[in-house]
C-alpha cells in the first residue's frame, strides 16, 4: 500500500509540473493596439504659477486609455520635459494604476519646472506626453506631446539655519574655508546644538559658517569655550587641537557658548560597504520604500561619513546598510539630526526639493540641505 500511495504521489507531481509547463507556454503575449493621448490641457496653455497656490491644483491631466490584446492592469506615468527634449532625464508629475486623469499641484509642477531648468518669473516651454507599462508587456508612450508654457516661482524651501563648518589642518579640507568642509551636525530638536563624531588628523582646526569667509567663526576660549569672531576685522581666536589622530566627538553650542572635545572609541564601529537612502520620498509614494534603496557615496577620508545628492518628494525616508533591513537609521525631525537631539528609528520627513545629504553611520547623524542647483 505504501508503494502505490508513493507511485501516486509522483505521478501527480508529474502531472502537476507539465500542467505549469503548459501555462507557461500557453501564456498570452500581451501586444499594443492603441496607445495613450494626451487630450487636456489643450497645448499651448499658459501657466503663471504662484507660491501662495502651491497646495492648490495646476490643472487636470487627462488622456485616452491605453489599449492591449488582454485585459490587463495599466501603469500610467505623467512625463514632463522641456520642449524638445527626448524624454530621457524627464520628470514624472504623477503615476496611476488604470486611472487615466490625475491633477496635479501647483507646487508640484513648480518643482519639476524647475528641476528642468526653468528660472523663476521667466515663461518657459515644457513637453508632457504619457507613459503606460503593463506586465509582460513593452512600454508605450503617447504619439505626441502637448506643449505649456510654465511661469514658476522659486520653489525654494525655507532653511532658517546657520550652518557651522570645520576648517584646519586636523581636518579633511586643510585651511581653506572653501574645500568640500565637513559640517558640524545640527540638533533636530536644538538648532542650537551642533556635534560632529569623525577623524581628525593631527594638528588644529576652527569653526566657520560661510564656506569661502573666514568670518564668522569659532575657535578655543578657556574653560571650555568657544569664542566669536563676528567680522574680518575682529581678532583671530585661538584653535582647537588635536594632538594624536584618531576619532574624536566635537559638540558646541552657540547659545551657552561652551564646547566639548572628547576621544571616540571607533575600534569596534561596523565598516559598511553601501549605505542607502530609501522611504517614500523617493517616489512620491510608498512604492519607494520597496526595491533598492539609492547608495551614497562613501568618504575616503572618514569611511563612517556618506553623502549623496538627490531629488526627493513630499514623504518620508531613512537610511539602511548594506540595501537591507538588518541594520537602518531614521529620524524625528526635518533636515538635520543626532543623538538625543532627533535621531531615532522613525522615517524623516521631507518636503519636495533637491538635497545635498550627509550621514554618520557611527551614530546615525545626517543632514540635509534643500534648494541644491
């Protein structure tokens, strides 16, 4: 009995395999008859867009349905190029799935317009046609284009920080105020607050806020404080040293004026090979937090600091190693954060801009500068 029942068994699973086989080969091959088109707004309109509107909607995007040899589910994308353009480094204004009209913000055309180029007050043309995907299926795009004409303000988001900037011989740039200087990490909570965990060589460095300026800055008072150089023509502090190279945590705050410099045990810190960014804000819908995230660029002079530049959207974000979910970093608060001071396991939020992005994996710093050309 226990023979026949083992014969039985695999002659189903037999069975069962070719009937896959089948379905596999016998699958329908998904093939166009018309694409999508474009049919509001009429080309040729004008857009003269205003800040105080940017929650408001532009318009009204509509086009024809795109039609297949099956029934299947249709992804639309709603592209905008400037006039001309061939579409390759085209800004997507919206996705749908089978839903042939979205609208589309004020703000949000802004944005594209101007990560396209446009100058603000200054009518710019732009292209816009669809896209439409389907699984198994070769992506289609509409015939022709409308063209519009877009008036954009300029979309910048406020940044009301002053930022604090290392300089000197200890530290990655030398003494030159202009030379890719590592920034101090802002607290989220405190914009007060300012703390930076990395290498520093041996030697001496000071702090300054406008990079190329040797004023304002901060250098080494007694007692543990810092002392303000507000102009040019004010005495030059003293500098703060390093005497052995190592890691070494730097905190300072500009209100109390006091500062701390204190060694970091770095020896049993993780060396990743890829650091990450991910989260909804990469997209402009949850669909960023699935797939890979977006690597940054490692620091050959500090292998714990990463930076990236990237466009993001209205959402949220966070950072992980290695592009999975063993080990991630995250936020409370919009822009920058540290320990104690807005760094925790929550995704960051984010306003649609271009960023410059940095990140400390020692501790789960980062900072992010919005308006970036």
């Amino acid at each position: 009995m226990k023979k026949i029942n083992q014969f039985l068994f695999a002659f189903i699973s037999v069975l069962a395999v070719s009937c896959t086989a089948d379905d596999v080969e016998n699958r329908p091959v998904v093939s166009k008859i018309a694409t999508p088109e474009m049919t509001a707004p009429t080309t040729a309109k004008q857009y003269v867009l205003k800040e105080v509107n940017a929650s408001s909607d532009a318009d009204r995007f509509v086009w024809t349905a795109a039609q297949y040899t099956e029934s299947v589910v249709v992804q639309y994308s709603l592209m905008m190029d400037v006039s001309g353009g061939d579409f390759t480094k085209a800004q997507t204004l919206v996705k749908t799935s089978s839903v042939t009209q979205a609208s589309v913000s004020v703000k949000a055309l802004n944005q594209a317009a101007i990560e396209l180029g446009a100058v603000p007050g200054t009518p710019k043309q732009f292209d816009v046609k669809v896209m439409a995907t389907v699984s198994g299926g070769v992506p289609t795009e509409s015939a022709k284009v409308i063209t519009i004409s877009i008036n954009t303000y300029s979309g910048l988001i406020a940044y009301p920080f002053t930022d604090w900037y290392l300089v000197g011989d200890a530290t990655v740039a030398g003494w030159d105020n202009n030379n890719k200087n590592q920034v101090l990490f802002r607290g989220g909570t405190n914009p007060k607050e300012y703390r930076f965990t990395g290498y520093f060589k041996a030697g001496y460095f000071k702090l300054i806020s406008t990079l190329g300026q040797w004023a304002p800055m901060y250098g080494k008072g007694d007692a543990g404080t810092i002392v303000s150089r507000a102009k040019d023509a004010d005495p030059d502090p003293a500098s703060f040293e390093i005497a052995t190279a190592g890691y070494y945590t730097f905190t300072m705050n500009t209100e109390t004026l006091k500062y701390t410099l204190v060694p970091y045990n770095a020896t049993a810190a993780t060396s990743y090979t890829r650091i990450g960014f991910i989260g909804s804000s990469r997209t402009g819908t949850d669909a960023g937090w699935s797939g890979d995230d977006t690597p940054m660029v490692k620091s050959t002079f500090d292998t714990h600091l990463w930076t990236l530049t990237i466009t993001l959207f209205d959402g949220k974000g966070k950072f992980r190693a290695n592009n999975a979910w063993d080990k991630s970093w995250g936020g409370d608060t919009a822009f920058a954060a540290f320990p104690t001071q807005g760094a925790s396991g929550g995704d960051i939020p984010v306003a649609r801009s271009k960023y410059k992005v940095l990140f400390n994996d020692l501790d789960g710093s980062y900072m992010m500068f919005p308006n970036q050309e």
